[in-house]
C-alpha cells in the first residue's frame, strides 16, 4: 500500500502579548466561537488531562464543515500537537501543532504547522483545511494577535446573558419551536423576514431582518447547530447586528421529574461607539483604532445588549412555552 503524501504548511504570527496567555487562549478551544471569526461551535467530547477530543464545525467559503479533532496539550512547552479524525478509517487526516515561543520584552510567536493529505478531496476536513489556509487560517492567526493583545481588557466587551422559563408541557414539543426558526416572524414582532437554508440536517444556515429600537431595520447571518436528542440548538451569528462584532449562544430544553426548563444562554462582543472594538481585528491597512474600553462597557453599550439579548430570548422562550403548552388538552377529573 503506498504511503500517503502529505502537503506542509507553516504560518506564524508575532504578538505583542505574554507567551502564557496566548497559549492559554489557543488551548481554551471552547471559547473560539465567540472570538475567531470561522469557527461556528466546539463541542468537548472529552476534556480530561492533558488528552482532549473535540468535534468542531466552522465556516469555509459559506460551507459548514465539521470535524472532530484530538490534541495533546503540553502547557510547560506551550505546544498543542492535533490530529484531525475523518470518516473513513484508512483515510488520513490533517495533523499538526499550535507552538508558542518567548520572546524578548514580553511578547510572543505564535506558529501554526499543518500537514495535508495530498489526495484529500473536497468533502473531507482535510480539504476545508487546504481551501481555507491562504485566508481563513491567516485571519484566524489575526484573531487570535488581536484578542491576545488586549487579554487584560478582554472581559470588559463581553455581555452575557442567561434566561430561564418553567414549562408544563412535552419538552419534545418546546424544542420542535425552538428548532422550526423558518415560523418565528409570524410571531417575533422584530423579526421582520428570515431566509433558512438546511441543506445537511440540524445545520441551519439563516439570514434575517431585525427592527432596533430606533426604528431601522439590521440584516444578520447566523448558523446553527442542532442536537435534538440532547434538546439543544447552539448557534454563532456570523454577520451579527450593528452593536456588536460576534454573538452566539445556546437554546436548551431540560427535562426533569416535574416539568420542564427552557433555557437561553447569550454572549456578544461589544462594538465601540466608534463603530469598532478593542476585540474585533484590524482591517490589513490598521484602520479599525483602538478605543478606551471604559467608553464602549461604561457608555452604555453593555446594558443596553444585555437588556436587547434578555428581552427577545424571554419572548423566544415564552412563545416555546406557550406553544408546548397550548398542545397539550389537560382533562381535570370529575369531583
């Protein structure tokens, strides 16, 4: 059987940030949906020791692919060595390493190896990985400079919101709600129109129209991810609203002995009053400016998304209450 020929690739990026913390942004993996532009959700298989499995799905030339990749985490020599699992058993898959190197004055070098199967073809991740490296690789490089950068500052851009709502009715029928997104305008009043596309089951690429508050209308890009068994649907605006420059989240359906929990969990990266943020990445000529973060979370901006996020993940949930509820004929027994 003759060997496989692999393709090398080798890109680096030199960061103006302390050795330890941009390894420890690489190895925090889950978290790279609402800070690395192609990456849609990470979902941990398996997080024990230094051992990890992960099955990630990102956005390549508007495709989204997924894959489960397992890596070996070393923090002493700031080294993540990976290898991308693929369908098929006799079908190799991308390997290579995250390598964070020290450098004088407190900053770092950040290198990313890969190696590819030559003879990947355009349905494997291995493909994805080889159409993607000349941009998607470099922007995720840039993303990463950029939030490690501004690591001490990070948190500060960062809303998050968390809803809860009991339900007396089929959980099976909250999620249908959920997951059916194509119905919501009828029901969302700032849902103006919605555009799905779901070409692969439980991958659910939207478009959507959303009225603010001052009366304009704001188009977004979503994808979503959907686990009906697990009664959950995780999502990542790729295109988010005005205010901010990333937001995802989790819709999830919790059954338990006396009924059922319907829970929304949202986070945004907050935009700058300027129209940027200190966490979204500078255009190649550096013409996003930095901004004093106390101007874009003390202005106003955070209460304000968080107030929006709470308020329309409340009516989300309240409408998947009522329509699990509404379902179901409760008959009361004669005295």
């Amino acid at each position: 059987m003759p060997e496989t020929a692999f393709h090398h690739t080798s890109h680096r990026v030199d960061i103006a940030a302390p050795a330890g913390v941009v390894y420890g942004l690489v190895a925090d993996a889950v978290r790279w949906p609402l800070f690395l532009t192609p990456t849609v959700h990470v979902e941990a298989l398996d997080l024990e020791g230094a051992d990890q499995r992960l099955r990630i799905w990102a956005l390549a030339c508007d495709d989204v692919t997924s894959w489960v990749t397992r890596r070996t985490l070393d923090p002493a020599a700031r080294r993540i060595d990976f290898r991308q699992e693929v369908p098929g058993p006799s079908e190799p898959g991308v390997t290579g390493s995250w390598v964070v190197e020290e450098l004088p004055e407190g900053s770092s070098r950040l290198t990313l190896r890969s190696a590819l199967p030559a003879s990947a073809t355009r349905t494997t991740p291995a493909s994805w990985l080889e159409r993607a490296e000349h941009d998607d690789l470099l922007a995720l490089l840039a993303d990463l400079k950029h939030l490690a950068e501004r690591w001490a500052t990070l948190d500060e851009h960062i809303v998050a919101v968390e809803e809860t709502l009991r339900v007396d009715g089929p959980a099976e029928l909250a999620y249908d709600f959920l997951y059916r997104i194509e119905n919501w305008p009828a029901q969302l009043p700032r849902l103006t129109r919605l555009d799905l596309v779901e070409e692969t089951p439980g991958i659910q690429q939207v478009r959507m129209d959303l009225l603010a508050d001052d009366g304009r209308t704001h188009t977004a890009r979503g994808v979503r991810v959907c686990f009906p068994h697990g009664g959950r649907i995780v999502y990542k605006l790729v295109e988010p609203p005005a205010s901010t420059v990333a937001q995802a989240g989790e819709w999830s359906v919790e059954p338990d002995a006396s009924g059922v929990t319907l829970r929304g969990r949202h986070q945004a990266v907050l935009r700058c009053p300027d129209g940027s943020s200190d966490t979204e990445p500078r255009t190649a000529s550096g013409t996003a400016p930095d901004t004093d973060p106390r101007t874009a979370s003390g202005g106003g901006a955070g209460p304000e998304v968080g107030r929006a996020l709470g308020r329309d993940s409340a009516v989300v949930l309240g409408l998947a209450r009522r329509y699990a509820q509404s379902a179901v004929r409760v008959i009361t027994p004669k005295p």
